[in-house]
C-alpha cells in the first residue's frame, strides 16, 4: 500500500508538470469540495487514478484526504488534477 501511496504522489505530481494548471479553478468548484470536508470520498485523477479517504483540508488549490485503513495515508491533490469526485455514505 505505501508503494501505491508513493506511485500516486509521483504520478501526480509528474502530471501537475505537464498540465499547465487553468489560469483560474471555478470558484464554485473549490466551494463544493470544501463542503465535503470530514466525508469520506473517492478522488480520481486526470489519469484515472482513485484515492479514498476522508477530506480534510480543502482550499483553492488543492485538496488533502487521509486514508481511513492501515497504513494510513495522507495524500494532497491539487484540484485542476481531479476529474471525478465520488462522496460515500456514512
């Protein structure tokens, strides 16, 4: 698990590289994911990789979710980065 936790940090952070980041992230898209602080989600990047965790930071940039199961796992994704945002039932 920390090799797949230490892949995604790579992959992410190789991709935030490549794709120049949008002059500007919707106002309204930072706002929705700040609302789901302290649920539990499902992220999916740009390349289709998945983090599960609970949110628990959020601001215009980026995102941190932290792992709930062993070994926990902290992982910071920058919002331009994520294409799907899945909110599990509590």
């Amino acid at each position: 698990m920390e090799n797949s936790l230490a892949l995604l940090t790579l992959a992410l952070m190789l991709n935030s590289k490549n794709h120049s980041p949008p002059e500007t992230i919707p106002p309204s898209f930072a706002s929705q994911v700040s609302s789901l602080l302290n649920h539990h989600i499902m992220v999916y990047t740009s390349n289709s990789i998945g983090f599960a965790g609970i949110l628990i930071a959020a601001n215009p940039e980026f995102i941190t979710i932290s792992q709930t199961e062993p070994p926990c796992h902290t992982a910071f994704i920058p919002l331009h980065m994520i294409s799907a945002v899945i909110v599990s039932e509590p």
